[in-house]
C-alpha cells in the first residue's frame, strides 16, 4: 500500500488478502501480504469496513 504512493517503508506485519473471520482453514493457509502496521491497521481496516479509503501520490494528488 505504501509502495502505491512511492513511499518505502518496512513491511512488519503479515495480513490476510482475504478477512479470515475466524475461519481456521482460511487463517492458517489463505493468502498473505506484506504490510506496515500503520496501513494494515488503518487503511485496511478501513477497506474491509467497506469504507471508502483515498490514498496520495507524492505529488498531493490522489491515486486512483
């Protein structure tokens, strides 16, 4: 997510790409990706809500 508005930064936290909700089968082998803590507990907390979440290039200007 970061990588998407040009900003490097440590990746610390393993993320589910599909919300488990407490399915153990999807827990333990569904798919995972690299997150900071920081977007994994905003703005991906925020598209699984289903809220609508605008991220921002470098330049200021939004990414579609």
């Amino acid at each position: 997510m970061c990588l998407q508005s040009e900003i490097v930064t440590v990746a610390d936290t393993a993320d589910h790409v599909i919300p488990h909700r407490g399915d153990y089968d999807l827990f333990w082998h569904g798919e995972l990706q690299a997150l900071c803590a920081s977007c994994h507990s905003s703005l991906k907390q925020r598209e699984e809500l289903g809220q609508d979440v605008v991220r921002f290039g470098p330049d200021g200007w939004p990414i579609s």
